[in-house]
C-alpha cells in the first residue's frame, strides 16, 4: 500500500463565494472528514504552504496575479468577471486560499523527487484548471496544475508530463497554456455542450491535446470506454515521467451543474486505470488536485474511492 500524501490548509476553508454558490467550503469540509473516516489507509497530513509568486510567474505573468489580489476587497464580494458571467468572486480571505491552493502542488513536486513519496492528494479550494495565463474564470484563478507541471520541468527538468483531466468542466485553462508544447499532453473528458464551451475533439494543438467529449447522460459503461479509448490510450503512448491529475466529481449523477451519470465507485475504477499508467511509465508517481464536484455526499463518497485506488 502506497503512502499517500495529502495537502490542504485552514485557508481554503475561508474562501467565500456567497449564499447558494457552488463552489462552497462546505465541499472541503466533508473531504476532509472522508480523508479522517480513512483509518486503514497510509496517509500522511501535510499544511499546503504559500506559493511564492515567482513560482506562479512561470505560468502567469506576477502583473496578472498583482491585479487580481488589488481586487480583493476588504469586505463583501468582488467578482473578477462582467455579467451575466460573475461567478468567480473575491472575498478579505482569498488570497492566501489562493496561493496556498497552488502552494500544495508544489509541496507536493518537492516531496515526489526529493522524498520519492509517489501518490499525492491536493485537498484545496479554489480549483485552478479554467484559469488561463491571464484570466481568471470558472471559480479558478492559478492554474495550480500547471504551475505544478512547469516547476517539475523547469527546476528538475522533468521532460514528459501528462495532465489527465476527469471534471466534466472542460479545462479550458490548462489546454490553452499547453496549446504549443509537446512536453505536456493534456487529455480531457468532458460533458458537452456545457461551461466553458471549448474541448472539442478537433482542438489537438500540437499533438498534445485529447478531447473526449461526451454528450449529457452518458452512463458510465459508455464513460469508462471513451475514456480508455481517446484518452487514456494516448496517455499510455506518450509514457509520460509524471501524471497530474485534475480530479473533479461532478461528473456524478448527484452533481447539479452537469447530467452525467457516474456512481461513487465509478471515481474508484477511473483512478485505477490512471494508477496502471503511472505504474507503467512514471513509476507511479501521480500528483492528484481537486477541481469541480458540487454535491457534498457525491464528493465525500468519490474521493474516498479516489483516495483507495491511489494507495494501491
């Protein structure tokens, strides 16, 4: 059994978006108590630290970040985009959820090379993978899987990094940062049409991009094969020397922003087969982030198969 680390911070409990949205504390709050119900499992408890803002700079430019934190008001709400788009609020708490959300991959990076620990769980909030270089939107601002990536390759020279993503969002962010560089392949499958409108199959960059859109109430038999199929299957071409994973929920029936009709368990099958991956090419090494997932029993129950079939 793998020992998995798992990195999360008080911080991103303080992020506040307002009465009725989505993207709510109450989401960290029941993972962490899967994350304690998990007595069997080797798991190790980590505070995500800060990101230093050169670190983000590999990724997004330090003016982009500096805006973004001048918005932050003192009080209340402050949305970072125009109606009838304004859900992606700043509160007097945002910023240190913000650079630690991105902080924990990086922790995450440095325990992986230097401590050869293999499987990692980002507990964090906000969620990163439709923040692009220089917008913010989708609940994201850093995109905390990409500057992972890039400080892998650019402090340990880190040649081949995939990037598997299972939110049923399109990360719109991380295809575009990754749009003309073969040294990361991004694989996404996603319910479409549905926010943020991009992924289609015919956007493959370089090379490196697979898109595996699926249409609204796909059941799971037809996930796990399109799935395997146009993603995974290039993922295991390209033999990647780290997997990262945006690992969002939502694509379980419960989910209110999406209608595709995965179980619980499903999330346990997913991981696996990404795991076999990893085992095959990367030595197993997976960093794992938390993005989407919206309704807190689907979300508690999917990162406790998540979190089994990464220790294996």
């Amino acid at each position: 059994m793998n020992n998995i680390y798992i990195y999360s911070h008080a911080d991103c409990l303080l992020k506040k978006n307002g009465i009725n949205h989505p993207e709510r504390s109450e989401r960290l709050h029941s993972i962490i108590s899967s994350i304690n119900e998990m007595d069997k499992l080797n798991i190790s408890n980590k505070d995500a630290p800060l990101v230093d803002l050169n670190i983000v700079d590999l990724i997004h430019p330090k003016k982009y970040i500096e805006d973004i934190f001048l918005k932050i008001p003192k009080e209340g709400l402050t949305s970072v985009e125009k109606e009838p788009y304004a859900d992606t609020f700043l509160c007097p708490s945002s910023k240190n959820a913000i650079l630690r959300a991105c902080g924990s991959g990086i922790a995450a990076a440095e325990n992986l090379i230097n401590n050869s620990i293999k499987r990692h769980f980002c507990a964090i909030r906000p969620p990163g993978h439709h923040a692009e270089s220089t917008r913010a939107n989708g609940f994201c601002f850093i995109n905390n899987v990409a500057v992972t990536a890039r400080y892998l390759q650019n402090k340990y020279q880190v040649k081949k990094i995939a990037i598997i993503d299972f939110d049923v969002h399109h990360g719109n962010g991380t295809q575009e940062i990754f749009y003309q560089d073969e040294t990361v392949v991004y694989g996404s499958i996603h319910q479409s049409p549905l926010f943020p409108g991009t992924g289609l199959e015919e956007e493959v960059g370089v090379g490196n991009i697979y898109n595996a859109p699926i249409s609204k109430n796909t059941n799971a038999k037809d996930f796990h094969l399109i799935f395997d199929n146009k993603i995974l299957s290039n993922i295991d071409k390209f033999k990647p020397e780290i997997i990262i994973i945006s690992a969002g929920f939502d694509a379980h029936y419960r989910d209110p922003l999406a209608q595709i009709n995965l179980e619980s368990e499903d999330f346990y099958l997913i991981t696996k087969k990404i795991v076999e991956i990893a085992n095959s090419h990367s030595n197993g090494n997976i960093i794992s982030f938390l993005e989407g997932g919206y309704d807190v029993i689907a979300l508690s129950e999917s990162i406790k198969h998540h979190l089994i079939s990464l220790s294996e």
